[in-house]
C-alpha cells in the first residue's frame, strides 16, 4: 500500500486524526472522548465536511457534461445528510416508499431530483411517487413498466422512466453486492431493452425519459463501469435510429474505497473519482444526454465511524476477547459480508500490540468486528472508534437483542450536533401489543 500524504486536521481528507500521538481521536475540532461523554456509545459520528467535499469532487469530475449526483438513500439516510447533501445540489436515488418520505421530510424542494430504483416497487409506491413528482423510475421489469403506465394513466400523469438494463457485466466485489450479470435479479436484459422501448413509444402515459445501470457496490476499479456504460451507449443510439431520444443515462453507483486503509494513510479520493469518471465519459463520448450517477458509499463511508466503549477484556484458552458496547445489530458489514474495517483506540495506551477478538455482547458467534487483529493494550472503559463505518452502518443497523440503536453525531466546522438522539426501550416496545 502505497503512503501518501498525511492529511492535515483542516482537510476532510480523512477526518478523524489523532490530535496528538497520545490521543484524542478527533473528528474536526471535536474530541472523540467528548463525545462519547456527551451523548454515550455506541455512537456513529459522521464529518460534514467530508461528505460535502466528496459531493463536490463527483460534480467537478463531471464538469464539462450536464450531470445530477443522484445520492443513494440507503447508504445512509440520516434526515440531516440529506439535507446537507440537497444544499449541496445532490438528488437521490431512493429505493422505497420509506426513503422518499425520508427526502419528502429532509429537502422536499429536491423531489424533481430523485429518481425510484428498485425490482419490487408496489402500487403504493408508485402511487406516491407520481404524486410526488419524481423525476424518473428505474424500472426493472417489463410487468413493473405495465403497472406504472396503469397507475399513471389512472391519475392522468404521464410517468417518465429509465429501463434500468442489466448489461451482463462481472466486478469483482462481494457475491452479495454484485448485480450486473444476466444470473442476477436486477434489471432488463439488455438484449430485450431496444423492444420494450419501442413498445412503451405506444403508451401515452410513459415517456422514455433515459437508461440506467448498475452493476454492483464496492467496485474498486473502474474498467467495468465504462464496460457496462459502453453497452448502455450503444444501446442509446440504436434507439436514436428508432427515433427515441433518451435524456439521461444513469451509470449507477458502486464506486469502493479502501477499508484497509490505515488512519495514517491519506486517500485520494479526487483522483479515484477523476479515474471512475473518465471511463464512464469515454464510453459516453459523442452522447448529447445527462449523467446521472448514484454513489452511496463512496459519499458517505470514509466521512463516519461507530465509537464504541469496551466493556470486558477476557481470555479464553490463547484468545483474547474485547467485548464491547457496539454489537452486530450496530454495524452488520462484518457479520454479513466478511468485511473489514480498521479499528483504532481513542486514546492509545503505550504497549505491544497482540491479536485480539473485537465481539460485541450479542449471542452469536458471527457478532465481531475483528478477528485476529493486532490490537494495542485496551481496559475496560476505553474507547475504539471503528473507521469507515458512515455507509451501510446505522441504515443497516436493527434491534436484534431488543437492542436500542444508537445516536448519531454530524460534526461540521465547530458544531458537533445530536442528528439522531438515541433510541429507548420504551420506542422498541411502543408498537407491539401484549
Ligand atoms: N444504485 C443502486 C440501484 C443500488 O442498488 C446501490 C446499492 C447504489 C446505487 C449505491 O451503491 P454504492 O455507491 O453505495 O456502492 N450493504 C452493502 C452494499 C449494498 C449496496 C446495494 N446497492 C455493504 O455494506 O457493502
């Protein structure tokens, strides 16, 4: 791994820094022990900072062509994310009824910047989208292009829509996260695309708005998203010839970072979006459309770690156990995806570091967050702070164990603001009925 630059405090770069090489851990100008006392672990604690400036970074890659940074909701769908996100000219990618809500309540003036993805859309959910006023449905299914054009024809407006085609492609990521071959659930076959457009020209309540694609997340190198965009091209002006003109072409999400990097290492962000953003350029040369482009991860991931507080360290036989406060229902990505991320303690004790567990208190084997890792002395008490944990964390959290979830912090220049507040029994039990 190659060591770049340091990061200084100032630069979102990576924000969370020792402030000294004794700690704290800090986010901006916030100690991560004043945090922790101020609102208790777990606690995700995200950099605003970093997230407007990763924003930023997509939307000069993509300066020279008309483009909309479609942010993907479920990556983390915090109300204040969004809304700092929506202040910074994103739309959404959203995926549910529940998320469109969520962009509804967090930046209702951003509604003509979302587009609905998604193989399972209902009725309702189109329902309340049409009203909305979207600005377009990635649609995966011929039967779901039949029900949009039935729900909009019964409110008398017209649905604009993308087929999103499934380009056959391989990226190499997690099986779980990757979508873009034939053999997988997601999207129209390619080869059947060209038909269903021409088909959907008859309809009076469906208007091809563009194409879109995506072929999967954590997708660390860029060659396959100009491969799957190449395709998408083509098909674009074999439809042209047909005298379909499509607006946009969304090339999806799935740019990855690197969970290995170590605190220390700086990351170029800049430079892997400049890489992702010229292959999906190439592949679109000579197009009159706008991108649309739906990264989650690469937006949020690097800007948020969980902050946990380690309740026991025990040995069993050779192995050493941290057991913390945070747990599986927390942060999942471990558990279901064999994924790494680095942990680091807040405050570093002097010592050898030896390989540890790092579990949290749930009854299962697969709640851990490290195995074998070398880890620096900790004690009861401390705390660990685990590193790129803004994606797929809290939105993939649950209350497994009766669980309350935790509370969520956005650090942005000198404020540090509660976004969240941590859940309560009592809220766990409020919908059930004895
Ligand atoms: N667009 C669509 C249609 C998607 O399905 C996804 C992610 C995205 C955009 C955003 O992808 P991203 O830029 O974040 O890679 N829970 C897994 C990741 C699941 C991704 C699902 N779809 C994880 O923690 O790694």
């Amino acid at each position: 791994m190659s060591k770049l630059k340091q990061s200084s405090p100032e630069s979102p770069a990576r924000p969370f820094q020792y402030t000294s090489t004794n700690g704290p851990l800090s986010c901006g100008a916030h100690s991560l022990v004043d945090l922790a006392g101020q609102h208790q672990t777990p606690l995700y604690v995200y950099s605003a900072d970093q997230i407007a400036e990763r924003l930023g970074l997509f939307q000069q890659a993509l300066a020279n062509r008309p483009h909309l940074v479609c942010y993907a909701v479920k990556a983390n769908s915090a109300l204040a994310i969004l809304k700092l996100l929506a202040d910074h000219g994103a739309g959404f990618d959203i995926v549910s009824g529940g998320e469109l809500a969520r962009v509804q309540a967090a930046a209702p003036e951003a509604i003509g910047r979302v587009v609905f993805s998604g193989a399972g859309k209902s009725a309702e959910e189109i329902d309340q989208a049409l009203e909305a006023g979207i600005l377009a449905f990635n649609v995966e299914s011929e039967a779901e292009l039949a029900l949009l054009a039935s729900r909009a024809a019964r409110r008398k407006r017209k649905a604009r829509f993308s087929l999103r085609v499934n380009p056959d492609v391989f990226a190499e990521t997690h099986p779980y996260i990757s979508t873009g071959l034939r053999e997988h659930k997601f999207g129209i076959d390619i080869r059947q695309a060209r038909r269903i457009y021409q088909e959907a020209a008859g309809n009076r309540w469906l208007s091809a708005h563009g194409v879109s694609v995506h072929i999967g997340s954590q997708i660390r190198s860029a060659e396959p998203f100009g491969a799957a965009v190449t395709r998408v091209a083509r098909l674009v002006r074999e439809l042209a010839k047909d005298g379909i003109r499509l607006k946009t072409v969304d090339a999806g999400g799935g740019l990855g970072i690197d969970y290995h990097l170590e605190l220390t290492e700086g990351f170029d962000a800049q430079a892997k979006i400049a890489e992702y953003a010229a292959a999906v350029e190439a592949a679109l040369a000579g197009l009159d459309v706008t991108l649309l482009l739906e990264p989650g991860r690469f937006l949020v991931a690097q800007a948020g770690a969980l902050l946990a507080r380690v309740l026991y360290v025990k040995r069993n036989g050779k192995k050493t156990f941290v057991v913390t406060d945070a747990a599986m229902n927390d942060l999942i990505r471990p558990a279901l995806y064999q994924a790494f991320h680095q942990i680091v303690p807040v405050i570093p004790r002097p010592g050898k570091a030896v390989p540890v567990d790092i579990v949290g208190p749930v009854c299962e084997t697969g709640d851990f967050f490290a195995h074998d890792r070398k880890f620096q002395p900790v004690q009861p008490g401390d705390l660990i702070a685990i590193l790129d944990a803004g994606a797929y964390g809290m939105a993939q959290s649950s209350n497994y164990n009766t669980r309350p979830r935790p509370a969520e912090v956005l650090v942005s220049g000198s404020s540090a603001r509660l976004i969240r507040r941590r859940e309560t029994v009592a809220d766990l039990l409020a919908p059930e009925i004895v």
